[in-house]
C-alpha cells in the first residue's frame, strides 16, 4: 500500500466512525487487519467466532428479542450525526428541495415482485414508533424517537424467493474513493418487529445527517448497521459479490458482520 493509499483508508475510517476516540481504536484496528489480511487462519478464525456470536443470541432468543424502549423524557436533547457527508449530488439536493417526490424506494433480487415505492406510499403504510438508544461502535449513544414502516411489511409485499437470505441496503452517500456506502442484515432480523425503514425523527421528517429520506433502524445491532440516504434494497442469497464480499462498507474495512448488541 501507497502512504498516500494508506492514509486515504484511515481518512475514510475517520468518516466512517467520526473522530476524537475512534482515532486510538481505529488505527489499532487498521494496523492489525493489515496483519490479518495476510493471515487465512486467523481471519477464518474470526469469522467462526462471528458466527458463534451470532448462533449464541440466536439460542438465547431464538425468536425476536425485542430492544429497550424509552419514553419521551429520555430523548437526547443532541443526536450526533455520524459517518460519510450527506451524498453531495446535484440530483440529492435538488430531491430534498422537492420534498423527496421523484425518489423511489427500488426494491430488486432474489423476489418473485421487483417494485418501486415513493415516499407517500411508505407513508401510508402501517407505521411502527419507537423510542430507542443507538449504540456506535465508538462508544457514543444517543436516545431518539423513530417512524417507519416495519420492513417486515415491505418483505410479505414483494415476496421474497426460497433462495433470498439477505436485504442489502444500497445508499446514496460516497467516500472520499467514491465507493458507495451499503449494508446488509439477513431476513430474521429484517423480520424483527422493531426493524423499521424510517422517516421520521423526534417527529420531524428525517433530516438529511441523519440520512433522509429514508434510514434503516435495527435496534438489536450496533450503528453502523443502520443505513442512512437508501436508495434501494437487493434480496441476494449471498454477500461476495457486493463491495469488498463482506456485506457492507464498515465490514470491508474490518468490522463485524453480525454486530449484535
Ligand atoms: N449511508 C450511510 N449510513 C450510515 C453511515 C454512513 O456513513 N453512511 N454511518 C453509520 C454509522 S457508523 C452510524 S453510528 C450511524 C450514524 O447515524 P446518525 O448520523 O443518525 O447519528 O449511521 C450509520 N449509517
Ligand atoms: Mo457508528
């Protein structure tokens, strides 16, 4: 690796997970999956151990444990806003002038229904809101109140094939490389019942930090999982061919697939 590619990564990670604490961590985490990458065992290793973490919770809640919910006196008085800028095209600016009215939701892959939703369809659909605590991997939380359409209601609409296993979320947003921000969780936690495609805020609409118009919010994994600016979701049987194969921009870098909370 260039010093000039080298130091475009950590940049990127900055972004990713913000500054002032997440610098110690991340160039700790940089430097040892420099080490790693060359190593097949230990990566292997790492990867059962994700996958243990992930069979334990799902032994312990083999059905949707639900995530703490909090009542209005609890919302955070500041939310930060956290990762890649918004996305910075004329096409995103000149959408959130319009109030989103040309934006779809593309919903493709592995579904016997490929469909395309506005804003005002998910609107009317039954919405779910909840009070929840977001957890960064950096170590900061923030409480806020979110609404959304279940996804769970999205999936029984454009009826996944036998073969689909996950939803990739495709979001608008790039890095400094131009590579796309993207994430993907597996049908039981898009079943969850608190996993929600939100568009509202403290009972705004979604501002554009924190990823309008439309943001995902799984709250029983970490915030990097939850995608903001989505554009579409793709029903895939598998991660390798996405990005760098390992299901999202974070996990490229090193971050766990699975980060359960
Ligand atoms: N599209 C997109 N989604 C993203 C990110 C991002 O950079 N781009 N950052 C993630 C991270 S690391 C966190 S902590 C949360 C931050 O959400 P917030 O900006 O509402 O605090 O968004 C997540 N989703
Ligand atoms: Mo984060």
């Amino acid at each position: 690796m260039s010093e000039f590619q080298s130091r475009l990564t950590r940049r990127t990670l900055l972004r990713c997970f913000g500054q002032g604490a997440g610098l110690l961590l991340l160039s700790g985490c940089d430097k040892m999956f420099d080490r790693l990458s060359t190593n097949r065992t230990v990566r292997s290793v790492l990867a059962s151990a994700e996958q243990a973490n992930r069979r334990v919770q799902r032994m312990v809640a083999p059905q949707h444990k639900l995530a703490q919910e909090f009542s209005e006196k609890d919302i955070s008085s500041y939310f930060r806003p956290n990762g890649l800028p918004p996305p910075a095209t004329v096409e995103y600016r000149a959408e959130a002038a319009r109030k989103w009215q040309g934006w779809r939701l593309q919903i493709s892959g592995l579904i016997e229904k490929p469909s395309a939703f506005s804003l005002s369809d998910l609107k009317t659909m039954p919405a779910r809101t909840q009070i929840t605590r977001h957890d960064c991997v950096e170590g900061w939380s923030a409480i806020a109140k979110w609404k959304g359409v279940p996804l769970k209601q999205i999936i029984d609409r454009v009826q996944p094939k036998q073969q689909a296993r996950f939803i990739v979320f495709h979001c608008m947003d790039t890095d400094s490389s131009g590579d796309f921000y993207y994430e993907s969780i597996d049908l039981h936690d898009a079943a969850h019942p608190q996993t929600i495609l939100a568009y509202e805020m403290n009972d705004r609409d979604l501002p554009i930090q924190h990823g309008a118009p439309l943001r995902l919010r799984v709250e029983n994994q970490l915030g990097y999982k939850h995608a903001k600016y989505i554009r579409g979701l793709e029903f895939t049987a598998s991660l390798a061919q996405l990005g760098g194969g390992k299901g999202g921009y974070c996990e490229d870098q090193g971050y766990e697939w699975y980060a359960g909370i």
